[in-house]
C-alpha cells in the first residue's frame, strides 16, 4: 500500500490531517504513559506523516499502550487529536493482523466484541476470553477467587440486552462497506 494511502486512511480515520502537526511535543510531554512507550505521541503522529506508518506505526507497543486519555489532544495547539491517531493505529494495526503486543490486541477486539454481543462490558467476560485466548488462563485465578468471595464478580449479562447497540454496529459496518 502506498505510504500516502495509509497516510490517508489515518486523516480519514481521526477526521484530522497530520501535516498540520508541526512538532512542538506538547502532546508527548503531557503524556501519563509516555515513559513507557517506545514511541511517544508526537513520534507516532511524525511517523505517519513522514510515511513510516505501516513498518513503524503499526507495529510499535505505543498504540496499544495509549489509554485515551486524550492529555496529548487537548495539549495540542493544531488539534491534531494525537489520540485519534492511536486508536486509528490501534484499528488499522488489527485490520492487518500486528498488534505489537500479542495480549492487549486480544483484549482490543474481546473488548469490542463483548460491546458489540451485550450493548455494555462485561469486566469479566473480557478478561477471561482474553486469559483463554493467550493461554494464560489461571494467571488471574488467586484474584479471581478474591473477588468472588466478596461478591464483585456478576454473571455475564444476556445478549439479549444488546440490540440497539448491535444494530448501530451493524448501520456502521454497512455505511463503511458502501463508502469504502
């Protein structure tokens, strides 16, 4: 895919363009999980700009340790929306199979799969399929059995109760087949 392509899907995705980023770091300095990251916000946001996005972007551990928060959007005195861009990097990084970090794509898309069955989280249900899937699954176990002695655990809801929701989804799936 042509690198202005990408960098087009991502202005498509966040509603924004990233050339009106001129790279002061604001976004990255108030940034609660920059330490941690390997690349901060404004890196991120230069790295799609520059036309880096599918080898660097898409494949650093930043985007999925972004927690949209949106400090880095609010700093930002272009309204580039920094966060966007994560969570646009977040999709397209699903969209082709790369999560960086094997654990936090799978509870990405338990995340969005359990919103869209139910209408609403189910804490529980997310983190069991995610335990399951990366065959970590008695990792939780000692606090698992703490809060169900206490009574914080709930039974997963029906998925009767997620209809609206599903069909909003649905308008959303099709309105995205038809404009693509």
């Amino acid at each position: 895919m042509a690198t202005t392509a990408l960098r087009h899907e991502f202005e498509a995705l966040t509603g924004h363009g990233v050339n009106l980023c001129f790279q002061c770091g604001k976004c990255s300095a108030g940034c609660p999980m920059a330490e941690r990251m390997d690349l901060k916000p404004a890196q991120v946001v230069h790295h799609v700009r520059l036309g880096h996005a599918e080898e660097v972007v898409l494949n650093c551990e930043a985007i999925w340790l972004c927690l949209g928060c949106e400090t880095c959007s609010s700093r930002c005195p272009q309204q580039v929306e920094p966060a966007a861009a994560m969570n646009a990097a977040r999709i397209l990084a699903l969209q082709r199979h790369k999560p960086a970090i094997r654990e936090v794509g799978i509870y990405y898309q338990g995340f969005v799969n359990n919103m869209r069955l139910n209408g609403k989280i189910h804490d529980v249900s997310v983190v069991a399929i995610t335990r399951l899937l990366t065959g970590r699954l008695f990792h939780d176990l000692p606090l698992g059995w703490k809060l169900a002695v206490r009574g914080r655990i709930k039974p997963p809801p029906l998925p009767v109760h997620g209809g609206g929701f599903r069909k909003l989804y649905r308008r959303t799936l099709d309105h995205d087949a038809h404009t693509a």
